[in-house]
C-alpha cells in the first residue's frame, strides 16, 4: 500500500513538475509535503517573470500546478519526513511515523528565508518581526515597517506593503540593489508616485528592540559607521534563502548545502535525483525550477522502470 515508483520530497513548484512528468511516464508517484504545495511561490501576491503571464498570483498558480498533478494520479501526503534510507535498490522514506518506499526518489525540499542573526530577531518573531510580507503584511496597515535586504524578494515585499502601511524603509547594506532592473524601476515608480518610501542604503542592521513587540531598529551605515535607531513596527526580512538539506548530510553530496546534481538531476547516490532551489546552480526562479523538475521527473520514472523490469 505504501509502495511506489517515485517518492517526491517537497511540493513546490519542482516537485508538482516532477509529479507531472512523472506520472505521464507511467510511475505510480507519490509526493510528501510537509505544509502546503506551492512553497514560497504561493506566498508570493504577484509573479512577473512567469513565461505566458505577464501577471500571475502565485497561490493561484500553485494550486494549479497540484490540480494538474493529482488528476495525473500523483498521491499527496502533508506530512515532514523524518528519516531517509536512500542507499540500495528500494529507497524508503519514513513521514508522520509511516514508511514509504520506492526505487526512486527526488529531492526538492525548496529553502527556507535566511535570518540576520541579531539581537531580538528570534525574540520577535511574530510579534513584528516576519519572513514573508504577503502572510503579515494587513497586520501593518497605516504603521511603519522596515524591510531589510536588496534583491527581488525584498523589494517585491516594499510594493506589496507600500500601499498598505504609512511608510516603508528599505534598509540594504549595499549601495545598489541585486533585484532584476523592472522591480528596481517599479519600486523607484512607486516611490515617487507615493512618497511613503525611504532608503537606508549602505546600511546593516545591529538589532531590534521593543517591549513585547518590535518598536525599534538598530542600524549602522558600513561606509561611516554612524548608527541610527529607526522607529518602526514590524521588520520584514528578506535576505536570502538556505536550502532545507538537513537530513541529507552525508547521504548526498553537497556543496554549500545545495545537493550537487547532474544534467539529468541525478545525485550521486543512484536512483536519487534532485530539484528545484535545494539544487546547486546560477539560477533560482520558478523556471528553472520547473526545468528541474520535469527533467528529474523523467529521469526517475525511466530509473524505476528498469529496475524494475
């Protein structure tokens, strides 16, 4: 019963690729997730870059991309994995206290958002301080929030929240933002057109204050050293991301964390195969992590295949 072709770890946008792929190979697949399919897609209120829509909701999408996998016959599980056998012949994946096998298994666990490591972040979480400006943005309407960090992520969390809040800060430790140039230019848009947005550019923060929720922000400018206390209510941040590899140490091989794979997703442990943004590359976008999917997915059901016969 708990018998598979292809065990995919993580529903995100690579993972339900892989299912897809998968499955129309003739693999009876199964998909364990530990929260909801989508991963940070699905928290994300607007995609621009998306081939075929100039503008698309990524719930939206996401919910899609899983109506598409489950009527293809790929088997959902919400549950966290707590233990992986990938060496020999049948793989075997224990979930929620349930063991799970298969010849094949692919990984694409996605990354979690990286912290800053300063004083009073843990402290605040949920009470002010917040990874992903979509879930808690309505929580700051007409306060003033900081966002911290210079590529997509963040600066697509200042046009989420712009419109909701009284004022947004950006605070960055460099001069220029890592963002693609049309998320530059709409934030700039944005910025002139309401005014409600200021930069702190050069700019690292020290760490955060409040009584029993965030009231203040500490920064200092890299360039000058001159340290400044912002009065804010909630810190978005938005600095990056770590892939969620924990259990694989020593199982496959990483590089940085990231699981170095093949052109064909392949590990180097046979009949594992990986996807998406816990996979070592040059690029993280949905895009690629679709291509990483559809690859791995095919590649695993030819794999269970011929093994077994």
């Amino acid at each position: 019963m708990n018998e598979f072709d292809v065990i995919i770890i993580g529903g995100g946008p690579a993972g339900m690729t892989a299912g897809i792929y998968a499955s129309r190979a003739g693999a009876k697949v199964l998909m364990l997730e530990k929260a909801g399919v989508g991963g940070q897609v699905a928290l994300t209120s607007s995609i621009a870059n998306y081939p075929g829509f100039k503008h698309i909701d990524g719930f939206e999408l996401s919910q899609s991309m899983w109506e598409q996998a489950t009527e293809l016959g790929v088997t959902t599980v919400f549950s966290q994995v707590d233990k992986l056998e990938l060496d020999g012949e049948t793989k075997k994946v224990v979930a929620g206290g349930v063991t799970y096998s298969a010849p094949a298994v692919i990984l694409s666990m996605g990354a979690c958002s990286r912290g800053l490591g300063v004083t009073g972040e843990k402290e605040f979480i949920g009470r002010g301080v917040s990874y992903c400006a979509v879930c808690d943005g309505a929580f700051y309407r007409g306060k003033t929030v900081a966002v911290v960090g210079g590529g997509n992520t963040a600066l697509g969390d200042v046009l989420y929240l712009a419109p909701l809040v009284n004022k947004v800060i950006l605070v960055h430790r460099r001069e220029g933002f890592r963002a693609e140039q049309s998320v530059i230019d709409g934030v700039e848009k944005m910025k002139e057109s309401q005014g409600n947005i200021e930069y702190k550019l050069d700019s690292v923060v020290d760490g955060i204050e409040g009584n029993g929720k965030v009231e203040k922000l500490n920064i200092h400018n890299v360039n000058t050293n001159e340290t400044e206390t912002l009065d804010v209510d909630g810190v978005f941040i938005a600095v990056g991301r770590s892939p969620n590899t924990e259990l694989l140490d020593g199982i496959v091989e990483l590089d940085g964390g990231n699981i170095v794979a093949n052109d064909r997703m392949e590990t180097n442990v046979a009949g594992v195969f990986a996807a998406g943004d816990v996979v070592k590359k040059s690029l993280r976008q949905i895009a690629t992590a679709i291509s990483d999917g559809a690859i791995a997915g095919t590649n695993a059901a030819l794999y269970a295949k011929k093994l077994k016969g």
